[in-house]
C-alpha cells in the first residue's frame, strides 16, 4: 500500500528551492540563481551543496525593491 504524503503548501514553508521560488515570485531561476550568489545575500541557506531560499527573507527583500 502506497502512502501518500500532503506536501506543505509553499506560504507555509520556511525555504524554497529555487523552482519554487520562481513560480512563487515570477521571477526567473537564472535570476533567482544569480540573486543567492550575491555576497551577503540576506536570504540564502546552504545545505551542504545544495543552496534553498528563506522564504520570509526573500519576500521583504523583493517587497522593498523596485527594480531586481
């Protein structure tokens, strides 16, 4: 018997993979990617290797530009 997990919906996770954070924002992966290669980028999170968006972070920093 297969289980069948309900995934979180994405207003509800703490971080997002770069796919989710595009169809979330609208905005690109290839400008999501360069975005979290940025220094200090304030919503960044590595896993090891693999780099996740913080979702609150991410969401102020986009409310308070006008131009990304």
């Amino acid at each position: 018997m297969e289980q069948s997990i309900d995934k979180a919906p994405i207003h509800l996770k703490m971080t997002l993979t770069i796919r989710e954070a595009a169809e979330y924002s609208n905005i690109g992966i290839n400008k999501i990617d360069s975005m979290l290669r940025m220094p200090n980028c304030p919503f960044v999170l590595f896993v090891g290797s693999k780099k996740l968006v913080k979702r609150k972070e991410f969401e102020d920093y986009i409310g308070q530009k006008l131009i990304i």
